[in-house]
C-alpha cells in the first residue's frame, strides 16, 4: 500500500440522527436532519479553518434534505455513500445512493461505507460500481461485531479496495468515534503515535451529529458526552496535533495511491 508520508484519511458518517429510536425513543425526522445539519455545519467550518480534506459518508436520504449544503461541501471534500437509508438497507440500495448522490454533486463517487459498519458484499459492491469499502472496524465491540481476526490493513477483494478503520496493533484499541469522546485526549494521542508509527497511515471516522447540542436527548451518557462545543474543540486540538503528524487526504485520493502502486 502507499508509502511515504504518513497518511490520515479522516472521514464524517452524514446520517439521519436515529440514534435514539435505538433506545426507544420517539424523535421526528425533522429533528433527525436538523441535528446532523447543525453538527455537520460546525464541522465543515472547523475543517475549512485548519484548511484540511476529510471524505464524507453520505446518506442518499440526508442529502436529499439538504442538497446544499452537501453539495457545497463536495467543492473541498469527498463525497461517498453511506447508502440510501441508515436505519434499513437492501442490495439496490447501493445504486441507488451512488446514483443520487452524484446527481446531487455533479461528481462520482468511488467509495461505500455501510451503515453501523455491518458487513457487505464485496461482490455487490463492485456490481454497482464501487472502487473502495471501508465497512471494517477491526476489533471486537459488545454487542455488534467480533472482527478480531479481520485484517487491520487495506487490502483487495478482487479489484475493489477494503480500507478498515483504524485499529492500534497487537491489542486492537479502536481509534473511532466512541474511544474518541469518552477516553483523555492524552490516551487517543498515544494510541494514535503508536498506531502511525507501526502503520504509516490512518482511518478515522466521527458523525455529525456528536457535535451538536445532544443535552436533550436521554440517551447514554456515554453516547451523549461530550458534545458540542466541548467536543468540538477537543477535535480541534486533535487535528492541529495530527497535522504535525502526516498528510490529510482522501479516501478517494488513497485509492488512486494504491492503484499506482499496482501499475
């Protein structure tokens, strides 16, 4: 896989907030999209600010409730497929989302990510058009997937490209969104030099909606804090310290990496 600097894709999942209904718990769809959109906008200014390039996993359906902005973010940042739906999902979907998505843009798109990071097939992908997939958290999480044995490093399926999350090595500590918000700053840095420094590269991912103001909603602490403000800075002090660290591109662009290395 590429080398050189290190590399650190970083990437948004741009969904419907239905977390809660996970818990029971009635929330309209238009407080849905207006949570992600209020979490989204915060990012993309935080982005714009330290001038970096993230990739942007996008529901079909989110995009649709909000064309502009989606369609403005796409003029900085990669824009991918997090299918049609996030609380259901069938095989048409696929093509579906893509076609939407870039009617929307005006711009391909390469890349999927399934919702919840369950599995998908390769071959499916590949039948719709797709060029990378990066639905693979390779670690253990209660309650949702055991992928301990699942390789930590990009890697093909036939011609499409599987880019996991990053994981750190020998014990697997995850570096997503909820080791993120409820572990010190110092421990994710740590475990962050470790994994660069074995790997060259990174696969991180954060959703939208953690940003914005998420006091309301009764679900676990551990889901809801920090948000916000608190979780926005504490984001910037991460990518400020990271840039010191590597070179931000997309998954877009790591694909097109990998491919020259094939040629």
């Amino acid at each position: 896989m590429p080398g050189g600097p290190n590399l650190i894709l970083l990437s948004f999942d741009v969904e419907e907030f239905d977390l809660p209904l996970e818990y029971g718990i009635s929330i309209p769809f238009e407080e849905q999209i207006a949570t992600t959109w209020e979490g989204l906008g915060l990012i993309l200014e935080l982005l714009e600010q330290l001038q970096l390039r993230s990739t942007l996993f996008v529901t079909a359906n989110y995009a649709l409730h909000a064309p502009d902005q989606i369609r403005a973010a796409a003029t900085r940042h990669e824009i991918a497929s997090h299918g049609f739906y996030h609380c259901r999902f069938q095989v048409a979907d696929l093509v579906t989302s893509k076609q939407t998505l870039e009617g929307i843009t005006h711009a391909p798109v390469q890349g999927f990510r399934m919702a919840r990071l369950q599995s998908v097939e390769h071959a499916d992908l590949l039948s719709a058009g797709y060029s990378y997939n990066s639905s693979l958290n390779p670690t253990y999480i209660p309650g949702r997937y055991n992928h301990l044995t699942k390789p930590r490093q990009p890697h093909y399926q036939g011609p499409l490209l599987q880019v996991p999350v990053s994981v750190t090595p020998l014990v697997r500590f995850p570096l997503f969104w909820l080791s993120f918000k409820n572990f010190p700053l110092g421990l994710i840095k740590g475990a962050t030099q470790f994994t660069l420094a074995w790997d060259h590269w990174l696969s991180l991912y954060y959703h939208p909606w953690e940003f914005a103001d998420l006091s309301a909603f009764p679900v676990p602490n551990y889901l809801r804090y920090p948000c916000g403000p608190l979780l926005v800075a504490k984001l910037r002090r991460y990518l400020i310290w990271l840039k010191q660290r590597g070179e931000f591109i997309s998954y877009g662009d790591y694909y097109s990496l990998a491919q020259l290395e094939q040629t």
